[in-house]
C-alpha cells in the first residue's frame, strides 16, 4: 500500500482486445510488469443505438449499468446511480472521449467530460494525435508535470475511452493506445515521484461478440474440472457472485482483460504478454465482475474500502 493516496488513470480500448498482436511490445511491456486479469461482462441487451455496446461497457466499468436503459437510448429520465464523486468521498472523476453518446452518457453520471482533440488543440482525430503531446495533457490533469507532482490536481481519476466504430481504423487505434502506453511509461519511471503515485489500468474489450469467440475465449474451466463428472463440487467462482446472492446474468467468454500497475504497489504476476491465454494461464487477478473495477481503482485513491481479499 502506498504512503500518500494514487491518481488514477485508466486507457479502456473499446473492441481493440482483438487487434493486438506482437508487434504492440508496450503493451506487452506493461503486462510483464503489471497485474493482470479479466473482467467479466453481463449479457448486454440488443439496442438501436450504434453505441449500445460501448454504453454497456463503460457503465460496468463505473458500476452504473442500472441506467443502461436510460443512458442508451438518450433518455431525459436521471439516472438511478449516484455520481462517482458522490459513491467514492469526492472524488473528481473525469471522462475523454471522443464518442458523442458516451459524452452524454459521462454528462448524466456527474463526471466532467472532455473531448481529446480540444485537450490537445488537435483537429483531426485521436489516432492520428502526437501520443507523446496527449499522455502529457492526461497525466497534466491529475496534477503530474515533469515527475513532480503537484499538490493541486484538477481530476484524482481520468478515464480515457479509445476506439471507433469503424473496422478499417481498429489497428490504428490499437496501434496508438500501444503508443500511449510507452509515453505514459516513459514519464512515470519506477522510483520516480510520479511513478509511485500514479495508478495506471489498460482495459481492452473485445467489441461485436461472434459465435467462434464464445468457445476460443471462454473463462470457464479452467483447470479442466467441470469435464471430471465432479460439477456439482466445483464452487461457484467469485465473479458469478454478488454479495451471498449468485448473479444472474454473466457471460463467461470475452471478458474485457485489464492490467493494473502502481510503482512498487501493485503486486506482479507472472503474465508476458497482452493475450487472452496468456492472461488466462498466468494472470495474478484471475476474473472479478467489471461493475467492481473502479471500487478497486478508487481503493488505490484512498476512496473506498478494498473489494475482495
């Protein structure tokens, strides 16, 4: 545990979980030197709005998802779900995005909601942004300049959401959140100021679900056990569960994989790579429920109770 509170940012690649490949050495860098693992997702309801899925997501990840309905069809209901700053001792929580339904969505939550291309006075779109120019600007908000951090800061947690709709641009925003990555590394050291302050999580999804990806990524059965013929003595894993009461609606294949890294805080596994299998194997946070996620982030941020053990 660290000896002063964490800023937190958190990279949530929206679909790009399928588009890394060994090329993205930063993001299998940050693996290596991470804890790793997955979050698993409810079955999302089918919805007009091209964004739905993106909603869904993100909402897990803030433990919202009651406003689902609400959020993805741009309701003008409130929502159900107090804000993060009003969940988590005041927190000052903030969204980047350049998704005109996930504003809105960040708007009704009570997070400030920044567009990426003003952040950095660029006009084109986020991947073709100087990564260098846009990780300074991130890590600038929670208050880190030139590994020192300052003892005012305009957000304590930053979410960044990256991707596109668009198929044929995929690997270029994967491509760049690899690039992100590396920036934000380089000016976060191990022993430096920053270093130990900032709690860095990389979330990556894995989009539009085919009926191939049920079976290659699925998270049950792990060791082999459920084929034994001794199901009915396999326990029901921590991520079905919600308090005593099993929950009704996980799926358990594509899970969003995410790494965690804090200087000198958070433990290491024995994970090398940013792969599924690799996870799978060999990642230290095995699953937790999305919808816990930012409980685990605001813990590091002295703003919540730990989840779990």
């Amino acid at each position: 545990m660290a000896d002063k509170p964490s800023r937190g940012l958190v990279l949530y690649g929206d679909g790009l979980a399928r588009f890394v490949n060994p090329s993205h050495t930063h993001l299998h860098s940050l693996a290596a030197q991470s804890l790793c693992g997955f979050l698993s997702l409810p079955h999302l309801p089918p919805t007009e709005n091209v964004d739905g899925r993106t909603i869904g997501e993100f909402l897990n990840l803030v433990d919202a998802y009651e406003d689902f309905t609400t959020l993805s069809v741009d309701s003008q209901d409130k929502c159900i779900t107090p804000s993060i700053s009003e969940r988590f001792m005041g927190v000052k929580a903030a969204l980047v995005t350049e998704n005109k339904s996930l504003k809105l969505c960040g708007d009704k939550l009570g997070l400030s909601v920044l567009q990426s291309n003003e952040l950095i006075n660029h006009n084109g779109s986020l991947a073709d942004s100087p990564a260098k120019l846009f990780a300074t600007e991130l890590l600038n908000l929670i208050g880190f300049q030139e590994d020192k951090v300052l003892d005012t800061n305009q957000f304590d947690l930053v979410f960044v959401h990256i991707g596109t709709h668009e198929q044929d641009l995929m690997n270029k925003y994967t491509e760049y959140i690899n690039l992100l990555v590396d920036e934000i590394l380089s000016k976060t050291k191990p022993e430096s100021q920053t270093g130990s302050r900032l709690h860095l999580s990389v979330v990556l999804s894995y989009g539009e679900i085919s009926n191939d990806d049920k079976s290659n990524l699925t998270i049950l059965n792990k060791n082999g056990i459920m084929q034994s013929g001794l199901a009915s003595l396999y326990p029901r894993q921590s991520y079905t569960m919600k308090g005593s009461n099993p929950r009704s609606n996980t799926r358990d294949y594509c899970p969003m994989l995410f790494t965690q890294w804090q200087d000198a805080v958070t433990r290491k596994d024995t994970v090398k790579s940013f792969f599924f299998q690799d996870f799978m194997e060999n990642g230290g946070n095995l699953t937790i429920p999305a919808d816990r996620f930012v409980h685990e982030v605001a813990f590091k941020l002295w703003k919540a109770p730990k989840y779990g053990a």
